[in-house]
C-alpha cells in the first residue's frame, strides 16, 4: 500500500490513499451507525464548529461561509505536506484518513451539527450526499502537493529531522489536480447548502 501512495503518478497516489480512506470510512459508519447513540459526536469536530449551527438566509452566504471553512481545512493539509514527511510519506498524507474516520462516525450517529431527519443505515445512498465528494477532494489536495515537504525524518525514531533544500517545483499534473480538488469541493459544497435549504 505504501507503494501506492508515494508513486509519482498523481492517478495512481489518489487511488491509493482513497481507498484506504473509503475502507476507513465504511468500517467507522458500520460502527457508529449500530453501537454509537445517536448524536453522540455532534460539534465535537473543527468543521462543524467553524461552520456553525444556523444556516444563512441567502444561499450565496451559506455557500461562501461553507466553501471558506473547506478551503481553510484544505490549507491545513498543504500546511501539514509543507512541513516535512517521515519515511518518504509527507505529514499532511495522515490526514484524509483520519477524517474518512471521523466522517464514517458522525455519518452513522448521525452527529451532524443540522442533524438529519433518521440516520443512515450503511448502503449506496451516501452517494447522494457531499461528504465523499469533499474527501475526494482533500485527497486530491493531499496527493497534488506530495512534494512540497521542508523536512525529512527518513526513519522515524532513528534519525534526526533533516532539511530538504531542493526548490519546491509542481509539476503541470500537480497544479491540474489543485484546480479539479477546488472545481470538487466547490461542487459538493454547493450541492451540501442545496441540501440544507430543502431540509430547513
């Protein structure tokens, strides 16, 4: 899998680290949806407290507020990829996982900040809601600035961080996946306040 997820081919990266998060996601909706209570989670995350409780009156400001929140959330994974990778792995590498996890709980407790109606038992009908596509475009964001690292700890434990002094040049792959990630996130987000003013 590590093979995956440090080829140089943006493609084959993407797939890799997508799909160990949509294997992340399932098992944690499976979980939460059948051992968790319902709400369990519900603004515990960084996301739903930036993006607060109330929606706007105006689509155009409910899109705004939530595509700024995803975009500040999408800079922390290029911050955490600038800053320096372990074992060939940049830093900003763990966190599309970690947040596959968190979407599968609050998914299947239902712990969203403007809750749903019933909760949704583990099927396709995911499909039809913005969370996947966001993460696809975070994972999309991760894997475009794979090479974008400071530092390097070539083994961990064992050895010292140590500088990269090479120029941080983006390939034209890269820069492509950077702008379909925000063509995504825009997307999906829009597609989230659509959903928010039919369910208010």
């Amino acid at each position: 899998m590590k093979k995956l997820i440090t080829d140089k081919n943006i493609l084959v990266r993407f797939a890799g680290l997508y799909l160990i998060g949509l294997l992340i996601f399932i098992f944690a909706w499976y979980v939460s949806f059948y051992f968790f209570p319902e709400g369990l989670l519900r603004e515990t995350s960084v996301a739903s407290r930036l993006a607060g409780g109330e929606v706007s009156v105006s689509f155009g400001k409910e899109l705004t507020r939530i595509f700024m929140v995803n975009l500040f959330l999408g800079t922390l994974i290029i911050v955490f990829n600038l800053s320096f990778r372990i074992n060939n792995i940049p830093l900003g590498h763990l966190i599309p996982p970690v947040w596959f996890l968190l979407y599968g709980f609050i998914l299947g407790s239902n712990s969203f900040t403007i809750a749903m109606s019933e909760r949704i038992a583990p099927s396709l009908a995911v499909l039809g809601r913005s969370g996947l596509y966001e993460l696809a475009a975070y994972t999309l964001i991760t894997v475009s600035t794979y090479n974008i690292s400071r530092y390097e700890i070539k083994a961990l434990f064992k050895t010292n961080p140590e500088k990269i002094n090479k120029p941080i040049v983006l390939k034209r792959q890269q820069y492509l996946g950077l702008i379909i990630a925000l063509l995504i996130l825009l997307a999906s987000n829009t597609r989230e306040v659509l959903m928010l003013f039919n369910q208010s």
